[in-house]
C-alpha cells in the first residue's frame, strides 16, 4: 500500500535570501535586547560572556548546517534528532523549540511595543503579530523580500550608532576593562542571555525544505549569517559599554538609544527607536516562520494536530500552522515581561541545541558536537532561576504528553 503524497512546500529561496531570513531573525533580539540583562549579570565581564554565546552558537550553527544538509526538510532539528536520535528526542527537540520560540515571538513583539509606543506595548505587540502573520500567510517570497528590507534598515541603523558614538561621543576605553565586580556565574547567566541574540540561525534550517539546492545553500548560508552577526553585536557592544559603561547599560531600557543621547546627539534617539521597532519586526517576521515550518513538520508526524500540515494550494505557505502559531504568540505577547521572555526562550532554545548536537555526534568528527553540547547545557542551567524552572517544567511536561499519547 502506497503512502499518500504530502504536499510539498516551494523551493524559492536562494543563498541570500536564506541568509537575510536568519540576519532578520537575530538582529532584533541580541542588539535591542538582550546587552542590558546581561550586562546586569555579568557586569564589567559583559564581552566574555558574548564571545562565550558566540562560540556556543558556533558550534551549534555547525552541527545544524551539517544536518540540514543531510536532510534538507522543514522541521530543524525535529527532524535530525528523529531521524539520528529517535522519535522521542525529535518530538522532544521540536516541542523545545515551539515553546521557546514562541516566547521569542512575544519578546519581539513587545519590543516594538515598548519602543514604539511604551504605554500601549502590549497592544501595539499584539497588532505587529497579527500583521505579520498575515504576511507569512501570503508565501515565503513575500517574507524573505520584507525581511530584506527591514535587515537593511536596521543595518544601517546599528552602523549609525557605531559611528556616533564611538566618533564623536565621549568614550573611555577603561569602560571596556575587567574589574572585580564580575563573577563566574554571572558571566555564564550571561552568556546564556546573550544566546538568545544569536539563535536566528536556527531559521534557515528550519526552512530546508523551502531552499534552492538545500545541500550547498544551507551550510554557506547558516556561518555567513552567523558570521555577520557576530561582527555587528561586537561593534555595538564595544561602543555602547565604552559609552555608557556596564552599570550604567544594565539598568538601560533602551541601550542603544541612550548611548546616542549620552554621546551628545539626542537628535538621532528617535532614529534609533525605529531602528529598534524595525529590527524586532524583522526577527518576528522570521522567528514566526521558523516556528510554524516546526508545527508543519510536527503535525506530519502525527504530533500535532494533523489539520497543521496542509499547505496552501495557491501561496505555498504552511497556512493553518501560521495562523495557529500567530495566535498563541499574539496571547503570550498580551501577558508576558520582555525579560522573563528572554530567559524562558533562552533555557528552551538551548535544550534544542543541546538535541541538535547530540544529533551531530552521530555523523562524526564529534569534537564540535561535544563542546556544543556541553555549551548548551552549561549555559541553560546558568540562567535565571525563574527562568530554568520554568523551562524544566515545559520540557517535563512535553515529555509526558509524548509519553501518554505514544
């Protein structure tokens, strides 16, 4: 007895475009963010626990690339630990990242809230997830031609403040140097933060089976994004603490934008407060599709609810999974903090890490996979202890609704 035919999404994006899709997905989290927890945590160790995020993730982006080569689907890691790992660690890899990046939706959307309208955040919040959704809605093409243009914008943004600031601001190199006020720990929580920024990676291979030539584009485009990002956090990082120094950055709301007006320039605040909108928009954009291509892949398998795994006969898009993701994001993003958002996502994200790497392993040269995975643990049990309990108390409960229901 043959097997029904699934329908198939559509090849239409190339390197670039794959590329822009996880610049989209990191931009607004790590730089609008995430700098001023972690320089809460971390203090005067803030850029150590940065390099520290960046070589995790680098890891990670090299585990996941060699992956999706192998098996160029939607789904991530859902599918690699499946097919490597078992049924029950993929299940477990996709609900990790539903839940975390649904978290990461909401932490998004409540940027552009706070950024943009501050008194009215959760609505404006809310208003950006329904919108964009509609887009997802409408086809990958029209996403990824979006998600260029807000990458473009938020680039020349961050480009803008580098060169304010460290130009023509009053900077003071001894900001950037190591004191006695940090600790192991508190560089670790960090680091675990500061993952959150760099986890848009993530995106392109959720989105394998939607690239042209999965098997090429994925691995060159996964260290490309990644690669860029890490040179932009670490310009803004420099200039934003040699700026406003760590104590002063980790009470910051809005970092960015303060640095400019400490630099003498309040003129390009609200220049600034738009790029941020802007970047938060893009990551949204990105991190809805990378979510919903999990429940598509999910709901194939039986999951999910099967009714998520249709595809639209005319836009090509994963269209019930988009709607159900924008929903429950548009919910999370009416109750949420931004902060607890950010741990919750972070403790979640880097289990899905952790499984991806453990996937890895399998297919040799176990070095990175190893340190990847030891990284993400490391980092995850770091966290807030809020945060850890929370994301314990998903992952458990994700395990036993696989338990019940197998």
């Amino acid at each position: 007895m043959s097997t029904p035919e699934r329908p198939a999404l559509h090849r239409r994006l190339g390197t670039v475009d794959a590329v822009t899709i996880g610049l989209g997905s990191m931009m607004g989290a790590g730089v609008f963010v995430a700098f001023a927890p972690a320089a809460a945590a971390a203090a005067s160790g803030l850029l150590i626990g940065l390099v520290m995020a960046a070589v995790v993730a680098y890891c990670n982006a090299t585990s996941s690339a060699r992956l999706a080569a192998r098996y160029p689907q939607s789904g991530g890691t859902y599918v690699y630990a499946r097919e490597r790992l078992g049924a029950f660690w993929g299940y477990l890899a996709g609900w990790s990242f539903i839940s975390g990046k649904s978290a990461s939706c909401a932490a998004m959307a409540l940027t552009v809230g706070y950024y943009l309208w501050p008194d009215w955040a959760h609505a404006v919040a809310v208003a950006a997830v329904v919108a964009l959704t509609a887009v997802n809605y409408a086809g990958i093409q029209k996403s990824a031609l979006l998600t260029r243009a807000l990458v473009a914008v938020v680039l020349a943004v961050l480009a803008g403040v580098v060169v304010v600031v460290m130009g023509l601001g009053d900077v003071d190199a001894a900001r950037l140097a190591l004191r006695d006020d940090f600790s192991a720990g508190g560089v670790l929580q960090a680091a675990g933060l500061l993952f959150f920024a760099f986890a848009g990676y993530a995106r392109i291979a959720t989105l394998g089976e939607e690239v042209r030539d999965p098997a090429k584009t994925i691995p060159r485009a996964i260290p490309i994004a990644l690669g860029i990002t890490l040179v932009v956090y670490a310009a803004v990082a420099v200039a934003v603490l040699s700026e406003l120094g760590s104590q002063t950055l980790a009470s910051a709301t809005a970092p960015l934008a303060d640095a400019v007006r400490a630099a003498g320039y309040p003129a390009v605040e609200p220049v600034v407060r738009a790029g941020a909108a802007v970047a938060a928009l893009g990551s949204l954009l990105a991190l809805i599709l990378g979510v919903s291509r999990t429940a598509l892949a999910m709901a194939r398998d039986g999951h999910l609810p099967t009714a998520l795994a249709a595809v639209h006969p005319r836009f090509g898009s994963p269209h019930r999974a988009d709607i159900a993701v924008g929903a429950i994001v548009a919910v999370v993003a009416a109750v949420v903090d931004v902060r607890s958002a950010i741990g919750f996502s972070s403790f979640a994200v880097l289990v899905y890490y952790a499984i991806a790497n453990a996937a890895a392993f399998t297919l040799g040269r176990k070095v990175i996979p190893i340190a990847g995975m030891i990284g993400c643990l490391v980092l995850a049990f770091a966290l807030p202890g809020p945060s850890v309990l929370a994301g314990v108390s998903v992952v458990l409960v994700g395990a036993l609704a696989y338990r019940l229901t197998a």
